[in-house]
C-alpha cells in the first residue's frame, strides 16, 4: 500500500516540478518535462496533453503536488510512558 499526501502550493516558476498538476483556464494540466528556454530563467512546461506553457522564473503559480513521506514516518511508534518502578502499598 502505498500511502501518499496530495498538497496545494504557491510557487515560484522555478520550484515547478515534473507531476505538478496546474490549472491554466480552468482546465487540470500534469506537468512532465520542464525546460529553461529563453532568457530570464523562463521556463517551458510541457503537458500530458500536448500543450505547453512557458513561465517566468519569479512568476508566482498555484499547483497541486502528490508527495510520498519520509519512509517511517507514517507508522513511527508512539512515545509511551514507561511505568514508575515504585515500591508497592502494604
């Protein structure tokens, strides 16, 4: 089973990564290849779909990111108090 947390971010163009879903006019786009391209650090994203978007460096933009959690994280162990080794009541 793989467990994995689905988050919305704002982000610079640059922090775009690769699965990133972005929504350009109302329409869900999956990233799956980022290029710099032209002067100013704008990058070109590339869809699942075919189309493309190029984005500036600095420019700020919504995206929906699916992450998967430091490996034993999710099921760590609790802490739980040890029992005090007292002496018992006669």
């Amino acid at each position: 089973m793989t467990n994995t947390i689905t988050r919305a971010l704002t982000l610079l163009g640059g922090e775009v990564r690769i699965n990133d879903l972005i929504d350009v006019g109302g329409n869900l786009h999956r990233v799956v290849d980022v290029r710099a391209i032209l002067a100013g650090g704008r990058r070109r994203l590339q869809f699942a779909d075919g189309n493309a978007y190029v984005l500036g460096d600095g420019a700020r933009i919504k995206v929906t990111r699916t992450i998967a959690p430091a490996r034993g994280r999710l099921n760590a162990p609790q802490h739980r108090p040890r029992p005090h080794a007292g002496g018992r009541a006669c």
